[in-house]
C-alpha cells in the first residue's frame, strides 16, 4: 500500500511540474531558435482594444477604400472578422512573436486556435489576392504573400510566417519545417533571456535583444552604462510595455547571465540605494523637473566619473573646491530641483560626513588664487563665483545644498500624491512636459534595482493621438 501511494504520488509530482514547466511556453512558441538575435512579443488584443485602433477615423478610412475592391460576400467576412477576431482562427490572447534570427531572415509566430477558421480565412485572403493558393505538404499548409516577400507555413496550433533573402524557396521551406519540428530544447523558449522576458510585469509588448548585436536597436546610451572594459554582447535587455487609459508604461532591464559581469553591473548600480523618503513631501510644489534618489556618494563619483563631461567638470570646479569630496560624503537620500526655463536648479542631499569642511579656508585661497571668488554669506553658506557659473552651496547640519539661489531650507509641502509609487525607489524622477508637447503630459522615470528603468508618460487619448497624426 506504502509502494502503491509512493508511486501515485510521484506520478501526480511530475505531472504538477509538466504542467507548471508548459506554462512558461506553448507549441507555436517553440519555433523560435535559440541564438535569436531580437524577440518582441505582442498581445494584438490589449493592442487593439486600449488604443481604439478598430473604432478610429483611420479604420473607417482604411475599410471605405479597401471596399472598392471586395465583392460583398469577402466583404462581409472582413467586416466580421473586424468585429470578432476570433473568427480568422487565431487566438489573439496570446502574444504574437516576431524575431529576428539574423540580419537575413525575419518570423512571425502565433497561435493557431482553429484550424479550420483558419483555412477559411485563407480562402478569403486568397481572392483578396494577398496569398497563393494554400497547397498541401508534409502535413502542413503552405502559402506565400502575393508580392513574394514572406513565406508562411500552419498547422493546427502554430502559424510561422517568415521574411527572408534566401534565394531559394525549397531551402527556405526546408528550415521553416525544420524550426516548426524543432524541440523546445533548441528553441529560445528555454533560455534564461525568454524567462526574464516573460518576468516582466507589463505584456502588451515585450522586447529582448543583445546589446552586441548592431542593426537592430540603437542602444548605444545602454553600452555607456555598462561597466568599463566589459563587452556588449555579455549583456541582455528584456523590456514590457502596457498601454492605458491616459498613459503608457515601460518597464526594462539591463542584465547578464554570465555571473562576472552580472557582477560587474550591480558593482555600478550600487551607487544607489532605495531612498529613506526624506524628501518625499518637501518637493517644492512649483519644481515642474524634480528627481530623488538613494545615494552612496563614495560610489556614485565613481559611476559619475565615467561620464566624460562630468569628469572634466569636477576636474575644472577642483581648482577652486573639491567637490568630488564633497559629493563623496553623500549617504542618503538626494533631492535635485529644476526649472530648465529659467535655468535655475538646487541639489539637497543627506550626508555621512562634513569632513571636507576642514578644507574650506583653503579653497578660498584657491579662488583668490586663481582669479575667483568665494565668499562666505552667513553661518555654512558660502557664494562661489566661477566665470559664467554663479553657485551657492551650505552645509545645514547633515544636508548638503548647491544650487543657483542662495540656500533656504526646505519645508513641509504637504502630502505628495506620488508617495507610494515612490515607496522603495533607487531613484525616481517626474517632468511636467504639458506645455512642451500636446500628446505627452508627465513623464515619469524610476528605478527599483539594478539595471532596471521604469518608465510612465501621461498621454491624450490613442483615437485623438492618431486623428492629429492624420491631420
């Protein structure tokens, strides 16, 4: 009996794990290869619902002019079809995958719901004239576009549909059976990249690419961030995207699966840290461009440094102040303050210690010295005049302020509507953009760890986005 129990629950252990391993991919999934180079995943339906698209001027348009050349019978199935989607006999709730699997050859995969839907939407796009015949082979449905450019083979769960350059359409049939036959064990629904591209929270489009590969995404700001010395193609991204009501949601990260230089990335991203919320409710309430983060200023000058531009700055104020020294005490939360229009800023910051405040008589001697002017206004507030560059900077017991206007502490300003979205932030960032630009109202930008940006834009309406693009 022991024996007899033993074995059934066994049995249904590995069934539990079967299925729990199949939710992570499904057959029409399996025909993507392995050394990918781009994937983007896309949920047609969420797509087409949030955007409006199918109730839209652009529709009604794009239907008035194709009805010229529909008898009424294909007619009245285009118009179904529009209607239900469910009726081509594809299953538009599940993502749609598109990859690149080298600068030759382009796929197309989705799910193939009922088989027999879908040969009749087949027929239909036939007299449309947009497919050949449907011809029979291998126990598969073959076709190809009218214009040639894309080869499309089904059966009754997956339809691949592949644009290529090879020259041959017997040895591009060859690999589209090869890859619609292949196992899931050569196919990038196994890989460490397709897990982390299905982690990620928002799915209305999902992107993975490698950072090595040149042509298909121009990440160079990426490379910039990754640690130096090391080389792009140890990197990955994974990205998701979610429309709704009002806005758009991105959400993307930079990681490796090789350990050292995953390693190496989270090194550089230590630089912050999830912020105390010092800040969060003295954001003065006319600051339109704000930001607040986590800091560890002995790291952060490190990360800082790598940027060229920044470097020669600090390396040029170091003739007078030391303000990589400065910024070196930084340990805590960080509020910068910006008003672009009328070039005003202000950085506040917590700090671990105000050791470089031992230097300060001897940094006024270097102004003088040098042709400046730094003047002491009152108890830790000093005025630096350098050129073109007027700044003040005070010391207010643990807080460090620089900024263009003389210091005044920061008071209460009352509840901060986005405080719980700010909650275990690395580091959060928010720009009034309204008067800038008619479709985007704010934008958003946050990070929660390493390697990770977040980012929400407040947007006019999808329907009212695509009629001004037509006017």
């Amino acid at each position: 009996m022991k024996r007899y129990l033993s074995s059934l629950f066994a049995v249904v252990l590995m069934m539990v794990v079967a299925a729990c391993s199949n939710d992570q991919y499904e057959d029409y999934m399996t025909v993507i290869p392995k050394d990918v180079k781009g994937v983007a995943a896309v949920r047609l339906d969420n797509v087409v619902n949030k955007t409006g698209v199918a109730r839209s001027p652009l529709m009604r348009l794009a239907l008035s002019k194709m009805s010229s050349a529909m008898n009424a019978d294909v007619e009245t199935k285009v118009n179904a079809l529009i209607a239900d989607p469910s009726l081509s006999g594809i299953d538009f709730t599940r993502p749609a995958y598109v990859f690149a699997a080298n600068d030759k050859l382009f796929g197309l995969t989705m799910k193939v719901e009922d088989v027999s839907l879908f040969d009749e939407l087949m027929g239909t796009l036939v007299k449309l004239e947009v497919c050949s015949k449907v011809k029979k082979s291998d126990g598969y449905q073959w076709s190809n576009l009218a214009d040639g450019s894309a080869r499309l083979v089904y059966n009754d769960n997956t339809l691949l549909i592949v644009f290529s350059r090879m020259e041959s359409t017997k040895d591009l049939s060859q690999m589209m059976m090869s890859m619609m036959r292949q196992d899931a064990d050569d196919s990038f629904v196994t890989t460490p990249q397709f897990t982390k591209l299905r982690e990620q929270t928002f799915e209305d489009l999902q992107v993975y690419f490698n950072l090595g590969v040149e042509g298909y995404m121009n990440a160079d700001f990426l490379k910039e961030l990754l640690p130096k010395g090391e080389k792009p193609a140890d990197y990955d991204v994974v990205a998701g995207l979610n429309l709704r009501e009002g806005g758009v949601d991105i959400q993307s990260l930079l990681f490796s699966t090789n350990e050292k230089a995953q390693a190496e990335l989270d090194e550089c991203f230590a630089s912050f840290k999830p912020m105390t919320g010092e800040y969060v409710n003295k954001i003065p309430r006319d600051t339109k461009l704000w930001a607040c983060m986590g800091a560890n200023g002995d790291k952060l000058v490190n990360m800082l440094k790598r940027v060229p531009k920044i470097k020669e700055t600090l390396l040029g104020i170091g003739f007078v102040i030391d303000a990589e020294q400065m910024l070196k005490a930084i340990d805590g939360d960080v509020l910068i303050c910006a008003k672009p229009d009328q070039e005003d800023f202000g950085l506040y910051a917590q700090l671990g210690n105000s050791d470089f405040m031992k230097d300060v008589d001897s940094w006024m001697e270097s102004a003088e010295k040098y042709g400046y002017s730094m003047k002491l206004e009152g108890t830790g507030k000093y005025h630096l005049k350098i050129d073109d560059v007027d700044l003040h900077w005070a010391l207010d017991g643990k807080q460090l302020y620089t900024g263009i206007h003389p210091y005044d502490p920061l008071t209460v300003q009352g509840q901060n509507k986005r405080a719980d979205d700010m909650a275990g932030a690395m580091i959060y960032i928010f720009a009034d953009i309204s008067s800038e630009n008619i479709a985007a109202k704010n934008v958003i930008v946050k990070s929660t760890k390493p390697g990770e940006v977040i980012l929400k834009v407040d947007i006019a309406s999808f329907p009212e986005i695509l009629w001004q693009g037509l006017n």
